[in-house]
C-alpha cells in the first residue's frame, strides 16, 4: 500500500493542535510557528497530490479503505477526484494563510491555534470523504471549534452570532442525518461511489427519493446557504475573528456545494432534475437579494460577508442548471471565490487593524497612507465583480454559459439573464466601496498609519498571483474538475 | 441447587458487610474508601467468569446469560467510578462513611439481581433492594435540600413501587404465571392478547418501571432528588438506576410481553417523544447544574426509549450500547462537577464561569462530556445517537427520529451554553480548583472511554450486540 496521503493530510493538523495543546510555557512564538509548520507541511502535501493526480482516469483516486463500524457497514474510505482535489488544496492553503493572517492574534493564543487546526482537519476530512457517516462526522467536528474560535476571539454580537451559527448548521445536519440514515436503509450502504452507481432514482419510490432529497438537500443549503437559510451567516462572517473569516468564507461554505455536487447530483439525479427549477429559482433570489442588500451595508466587512450570499447563489445556480459546463463553472467558481473573499477578508482585516475602523462613512482617501493595500484590495475588489483576467471572470463565465445553454431545465435562459444582472449589482457594491474607502480626498486622522508589513505582503501577493493564474489559464483547473464531474453527470445522459 | 451462579452478588453483599465491620473498628477513614473500590474487583472477577455459561437457578428464576452479566459488569464499572470520586466528598457524611459505601454497594447488588432475573416477583424485590438503597442515599446530606430529596424519592418510589406491584398482580391474573417466559407463552396461545385488561397491565408496568428511568410524566421526582442529593449519589443514580431500569424494561418487554409488541411499542414511542421534547426544553431553564443535568437525562431517557419503540434485535442492542456510552458520558460529566463543586461550594452554573482558567483539564474534561451528550462526533455520545436513530428508522419510526435529531439541536442550547460559560466567561476568583488523585483517576478513564467509543465504537458495539442477542426476536 503506498503512502496515506490523504489520511496524513487530514490528521497532521489536529496532530498539530494537539501538540500545541500540550507545548509547555506560554510562549506565543513557538505555538505560531508550530501552527504554520504543520499547515504548511499539510499544503505541500496536498500539492503533491494535485500535481501526480492522474488527469486521465475517471474515479477517485488515493483511495484509503478499511472497515470501521461493520455492523453498520460504515467504512473508514477516503479519495479524492477532480470535484474534490481542487477544494482539498483550497483548504491547505487557505489554511496555511489563516496562520499568517493570525499572527498578532495575543489573547489566549494556545487555545486559538489548537482550534483553529482541528477546524482544518474537519473541512479536509469532508472533502476526502467517500462514506456518507464519515463524512456527516468530519461535518460536525468543525461546530464546536468555529464555536470557540466565534465567541472567544470574534467582536460585535460574537456570542449571539456563535450560537446562531451553531444552532442553524445542527437542524441542517439533523435533517442530513435522517436523510443519510434513510437512504443507508433503502440502499443498504454508505459507500458514495457504490450508491452513485446504483441509480436509485429508478429503484426507490418517488416519494422516499423526493424525502431523502430534500432532507439532505436541507442540510447543505444551510451551510452554502441558500435563501432563506442564509441568515446566519452575515453575522458569524461579521463577527468572527479575521482568520476564521477567511477560512468561513473560503472553504466552509464550499463544503455546501460540494455536498450537492457528490450526493444529491450523484446519486439522485433525476430527482435533482425534477426539482432544479425551484432551486434553480432560489438561486437567482440568492443572488439578487444578496447584491440588493449588499448594496446597503455600511460596515466594510458586513458588505464582503453579504457579497458571499449573492455569490454562492451563482455556485447553486451553474449545479442546478445541470450541464457539464456549468457545474465545472460552479465548481471553479467555489474555489475562485474561496480564493478571492478570503483575499477580501483578509485585506479587510488589514485595513481594520491599521486604522481601528470598519464603517464606510468614517473611512476615505486611504489610497495615500496605504498603497500596498490599496492596490491589492482593488484587485480583489475586481476580481469578485469578476473582471476578465481574473479567476471570478473565468468561473462566472463558465456558469453563465453553461447555464444558458443547458437543456435540462425549462426557462433557465431568463434565471441565467437575471443572475447575469447580479454581475452588474456586484459591479456597484464594489466599486462603490473602494470609491468611498480608498479614493477620494485623504482624511488627515489617518496619516501615518502603517502599509501592509512583509508577512502581509506575502500571502496577499501570493493569493492575487493565484488569482490572476486561474483566470489567465483556468484550464490548470478546469482539466482536473471535468474528469470529476463528468462521471456524476453521466448518469443525466449528458 | 448452583450457588456459584449468585457468586457476584452474594461476594458484593458480603463487601458491603465488611465495609460496614470495617468503618466500626478503624480510625483511618480512606481505608474504607480503599477497600470498597478494591474490594469491587471480586464480584467483577466472578461475573466475567460467568459470562458464556447460560444457566437458570431457582426454578428460572435467576438467569446468568450474556445480557446479565453485562450488566452486572456494567454495574460494577459505574459503582466503582463512583466511589472512586466520591472518596473526598464522602468527609461530608462525617461519621457514617462506612454506611455511605455500604448503601452503594448494596444498590449496586439490587440492580445486579435486577438485571439477572426472569421472574417478576424477584424483579419486584430487586427493585426494592436497590430503591431503598437509593432513598437513604438521596437523603444522606441531612441538610433541608437533602432530607426533601430523600422523603420525595421515597414517596413517590413508594407510589411507583406500588403501580407496579398492581401492574405485575393483573399481569399475573390474566397469565397464571410469573416468570417472563411462561407468561409469552400464555399471552399468545390463551387469545387473553386483546383483553383490556392485559392492556391496563401493560400501562401500569409502563407506569412503574417509567419511574425509575425518569419518563415523563412519570419525572417529576427527578429534578429535586438529583438537586437535592449528594453529587455521587445523583451521578449514580443518573446512570446505573436508569441503566437498571432499562435493563429490566428489555428484560420484561421483549421476554414476557413479546406477542403484545404492537401495543406496547407505539406506547413507548409516544412517550419517547414527549420525554424528549419536555426534557429538553425544560433543561434550557435551569441555572442549577444538577438540576439541568437532572433534566438532560429525562431527555436521554427519551433517546434510549426510540430504540425500544423500534422492536428490532437492532434496537435492543442500540439500547445496550446508548446505556453504555450513555453511563461514560454522564458519569465524567457528574465526576467532574463533583470536583467543582465540592471545592466553589455552589452549584450554579453561573459559578462556573472561566472554569478554564481555574481547573483547565477539568474543565476540559466537562466540555467534552457535554458536547458528548449533545451528539457531536468523535465522541462516544455521538456513535450511540446514529446507532440508535438508525434502529429507529429502520423499523419505520421515520417521525420519532425527525423529533429526536430535532431535540439534539435542541439540547445543544443548554450544553453549549455551560461550554460557553466554562470557556468564556470571567472567573469568579483567581483560585486554582483542585482535586483528589482518586477523582482525577476515575474522570481520566471515562474521558479516555468517551473518545476511544467515539473513534472506536466496535469495542462496545460488540459486546452490546452480543448481549441484546440474548433476548428473544420479536420483528424479524
């Protein structure tokens, strides 16, 4: 058996936390370091996955399999396939940036990074997942350490908006629950590649499909979320501590997404199809609304954590308008987007920390006192609007064009016409906001505040390169995302 | 007439003895403590040397077979954890230590004899043993809480112990027969399955033993006895009464009152619902952290009660496993508070703020007990929830599970919210908490219990699934 890649993957960082939990003294360095060392170990990694994944084989690949809980049929099965490999390194690396991005991070500072890692080890485990109990348990492993990390190190409402994260993403898992143990009964096992095959949409009534659809389809469209299920997430964006923002926004909300993409368009297709207008409909609200009320925030980071909801609504629309291009558009605009809010909140969390100020009206002008990132910020800000070049452009291109021209939902040209005027709200909220936060006539009561420091320098340049790579050519990622979303379309006859 | 068979109960009375000989003659009290725990492990040798003889004694009466001396073991565990962490409380009982042990260990004779028997009116006095046992102990503080603990468990057990008692007399009646097989037999050859009568048996047997495993609305005695009694006594009582009462409703349910399953099942799944739902959303306004733990196990009680609602071989061994994981759980929960609050003299929960600070492992080890009872994985907690929601939906208890995962999100208000407490808030003091070795002990290994079954749950499953095979198919 060759190396476990994916299971050392997965576990070095909670292997990390719990060194860091048990590192003697209170020496606030050694903990960092130790942090960033496994997450970047845990990155380079993943890296090498990515670059010896086999972009010609269908299927999972680094297949970990071993028996678990055999009298439920549960199996301890791990791999990765073009749908997963790009959202696998998305998170190391977006992990890897939360450390740096964490570094002044001086209250209770051992406890911090020890959450923050077992937090990465749930998102990686999701998304490595092949057994439907394994991954519904590295699900709710992330609840409690966002908990922690929310309260203890957020500001504004963090207790409230804690709770209420918490509390929404466990109804949604109690419904994807019942749904996974429903399905395991009529199945008779949790293997997603095995129940992928089965086509069960034939073999089970329509009635026990469309239940276990929708309960399943609960729990995901709370995490992505979906309109009417987004309300938690202004806040616990808002009110969380930078770094969890970044991973928040960047990789939390993709493990939505991913979750239709595996189970719902992979095992129930036919019942995704019945339903795709209506959800496809949802969809276009999300975007809509989210850019309407984006338009209205006055607090800088409020405004990057409603954009989210109008841009997931574009990840839901390219998987339920069900054609090969628009899917590979909804998978690349995850990590598009998880690569560009993670930028935008990191950078927001800059400007906060140099100038102690994160509503609109009391900024201004700040393109004189801090051009480094003013410039980086401005590139973000393009490319969530999603200016050519960039990554945003590539993927919402690819969406809108493959919805468009998808077949197997009645009237989707005029929801993908709506969508497309989301573009043009998104145009404004951001253009809007780096008018009135960076431009303009400088404020003197920020003179001298300090530009980005070479750590910060680093890690932004790094994700704007990155950005800028996958929008150029995002073929580096789009080979790797068809091979694995092909074969769950197959089934759909497409 | 095979007298080895009751080796672990009558080496566990003669225990109980000695400690009680034992606390006359010596001056040095922990010796006492020492000798009880140490003395545990004879009774435990015996019973896992029971363990594959199947036999009978006493006319039927007594049986030794896997589900028996699981329990019994499973008794011995939870009565040793206790007394492990219970050896520096015990200086509140001043001079009467000796009978505090005794009185437990006693207790824990009753629910062995009560998990080993097919025979309704050795049930009875085993119930009897282990309640009275327990009535004592809820009141051994002798302050107004205690006393008023004491006296409500009495009466009220009094009042149940009396139900069941008329439950078993009608049961009795209709059958001929008070042993659990013979009266299956009856039920289903003498067409006496549709008898009103029969029904009203069932209610009352429901009525009795849903006191002892705190089903509402059977409850009501829970809050203020678990408020009121010392720490160790409701940490016992929490689990290994609960334990004992389900252990007894399998036994019972499954053995004597097969044939009438259809009946009985849509009983307990109705109850199951409602004990749940009160349970839980009572539990959210407690501010007293015996008291809201009081409530979290009514709630569990509910848990438990789907998988006897799903009348499957898989339910009963959810049951199993749940008591199990359940008995952890709790017991590290309990162990911990009794370390707490034996040393801030408080109760609240609002006392418990920034206990992180203050006691960090153990208040860590609360933590992750509470997340454990709400169900959130790796812990053992978890693995028992999906294991006994699988049973319930596999034998088409679709709306009971909706309701249970719905009470999960539920509970997780209350828990988490003593989490955010221990973690968040402002210690009340700089004081360091500390704690006895032996405390430490006992609290280590139901940790390490709660996260090992939460990674590995085979290591139980196993076993528990071995010992529900015992009890006799009822929906194939």
């Amino acid at each position: 058996m060759s190396f476990p890649y994916l299971s050392t993957i997965i576990f070095l960082p909670v292997i990390g936390a719990i060194i860091i939990a048990l590192l003697p003294g209170a020496n606030p360095r050694r903990m960092k370091l130790t942090a960033a060392v496994f997450t970047a170990v845990s990155f380079v990694l993943s890296l090498v996955v990515f670059f010896t994944f086999d972009r010609g084989l269908a299927g999972p690949q680094f297949v970990e399999r071993a028996s678990w809980i055999p009298s439920i049929n549960v199996q301890y099965l791990m791999g990765v396939d073009g749908l997963s490999l790009p959202l696998m390194v998305l998170t190391t690396l977006l992990g890897l940036v939360a450390v740096f991005v964490s570094w002044n991070i001086n209250l209770r500072v051992k406890e911090y990074f020890a959450w923050l890692l077992l937090l990465e080890t749930g998102i990686l485990g999701v998304f490595c997942s092949l057994d439907l109990i394994l991954f519904f348990i590295f699900w709710e492993v992330e609840l409690i350490p966002m908990y922690m990390l929310i309260s203890i190190w957020g500001s504004g409402r963090k207790e409230y908006s804690a709770l209420k994260f918490v509390l929404y993403t466990l109804v949604g898992s109690a419904m994807m629950l019942t749904g996974i143990l429903l399905l395991y009964f009529q199945a008779g096992t949790f293997d997603m590649v095995v129940l992928a095959g089965m086509g069960l949409d034939s073999v089970l009534t329509s009635l026990m499909a469309s239940a276990i659809f929708f309960l399943i389809f609960i729990g995901y469209a709370v995490k992505l979320p979906v309109f009417p299920f987004h309300t938690w997430l202004p806040d616990a964006h808002t009110d969380a501590p930078t770094a969890v923002s970044v991973i928040l926004a960047g990789v939390l909300l993709k493990m939505g997404g991913y979750g239709m993409i595996r189970v719902l368009l992979g095992i129930f297709p036919g019942t995704a199809r019945d339903y795709a207008p209506i959800i496809v409909a949802l969809a276009v609200i999300g975007v809509l609304y989210g850019a309407a009320a984006t338009l209205r925030q006055t607090d800088l980071k409020r405004l990057i954590a409603y954009s989210s909801v109008s841009h997931m609504g574009f990840v839901l629309l390219g998987i339920f308008a069900l054609s090969q291009v628009s899917v590979t558009g909804a998978v690349l605009q995850m990590v598009s987007h998880g690569l560009i809010t993670g930028l935008l909140f990191a950078m927001v969390g800059l400007v906060y920390e140099k100038t102690h100020e994160r509503s609109i009206p009391k900024l201004g002008g700040l393109a004189r006192q801090m051009p480094v990132i003013v410039v980086v910020f401005s590139v973000a800000g393009f490319a969530a609007l999603g200016l050519p070049s960039t990554s945003g452009f590539a993927a919402e291109f690819l969406v809108f064009l493959g919805s468009f021209s998808s077949t197997m939902v009645a009237g989707i040209q005029v929801y993908t016409i709506l969508a497309i005027l989301g573009v043009v709200l998104g145009a404004g909220y951001i253009l809007w906001m780096l008018k009135r936060v960076f431009y303009g006539p400088p404020k003197e009561q920020y003179d001298g505040v300090p530009d980005a420091d070479r750590r910060e320098k680093i890690y932004t340049f790094a994700l704007v390169a990155l950005i800028m790579l996958i929008g150029i050519y995002p073929a580096v990622l789009t080979d790797i995302i068809k091979t694995g979303v092909a074969p769950l379309l197959a089934a759909l006859g497409l | 007439m095979n007298l080895y068979l009751l080796a672990p109960e009558i080496s566990l009375c003669a225990l109980a003895v000695v400690v009680i000989l034992l606390d006359l003659f010596v001056g040095r009290k922990w010796i006492v403590g020492a000798v009880s725990i140490a003395g545990l492990v004879v009774p435990a040798v015996f019973s896992v040397l029971l363990w594959g003889s199947n036999q009978t004694a006493f006319g039927g009466a007594l049986v030794i077979d896997q589900f028996a001396v699981f329990f019994k073991l499973l008794f011995v565990a939870i009565a040793a954890l206790v007394l492990l962490s219970s050896t520096d409380y015990a200086r509140r009982f001043d001079a009467f230590r000796g009978e505090y042990y005794a009185l437990l260990l006693l207790a824990t004779t009753g629910m062995m004899l009560l998990a080993s028997t097919r025979e309704l009116i050795s049930i009875y006095v085993a119930l009897e043993l282990t309640g009275i046992s327990l009535y004592v102990l809820a009141g051994f503080l002798k302050d107004s809480k205690s006393s008023e603990a004491g006296l409500k468990y009495l009466l009220l057990g009094a009042v149940a112990s009396a139900v069941l008692l008329y439950g078993i007399a009608l049961v009795f009646g209709l059958t001929g027969t008070t042993d659990l097989g013979e009266i299956a037999t009856a039920i289903s050859a003498g067409g006496i399955m549709r008898s009103p009568a029969l029904l009203m048996g069932i209610v009352l047997l429901v009525a009795g033993f849903g006191f002892k495993i705190a089903a509402v609305p059977f409850q009501m005695w829970v809050p203020d006895v678990y408020e009121g009694a010392p720490t160790p006594v409701t940490a016992y009582l929490s689990v290994a009464s609960k334990a004992a009462g389900f252990a007894v409703i399998l036994r019972v349910f499954y053995e004597a009152l097969g044939p009438a399953s259809v009946d009985w099942s849509t009983i307990f799944a109705v109850l199951a619902a409602i004990t749940m739902t009160v349970g839980n959303v009572v539990a959210i306004a407690q501010h007293n952290i015996k008291r809201m733990l009081g409530y979290s196990s009514i709630a569990q009680a509910g848990y438990l009660m789907v998988g006897l609602a799903a009348v499957t071989s898989t339910g009963s061994s959810a049951v199993v496993f749940f008591l199990g994981c359940y008995a952890l759980t709790n017991l590290g929960a309990f162990i911990a508070i009794i370390a707490i609050s034996d040393k801030i003299d408080s109760d609240e929960i609002a006392d418990y703020s920034g206990m992180i600070r203050r006691a960090p492992m153990l208040a860590l080890a609360l933590a992750l007990c509470l997340i454990s009872l709400t169900g959130i994985p790796p812990t053992a907690g978890f693995m028992a929830k999906i294991y006994i929601f699988s049973a319930g939906v596999n034998s088409g208890l679709l709306w009971l599970v909706i309701i249970a995962v719905i009470n999960s999100v539920i509970s997780a208000v209350y828990y988490l919210r003593v989490v955010k407490v221990i973690f968040l808030g402002k210690p009340v003091s700089e004081e360091r908490v500390s704690s006895p070795r032996s405390l430490q002990t006992a609290l280590s290994l139901a940790c390490l219990g709660v996260l090992l079954l939460g990674v590995y749950p085979w290591l139980l499953l196993r076993v528990a699934e071995t010992a529900a095979s015992v009890l006799p198919t009822l929906v194939p």
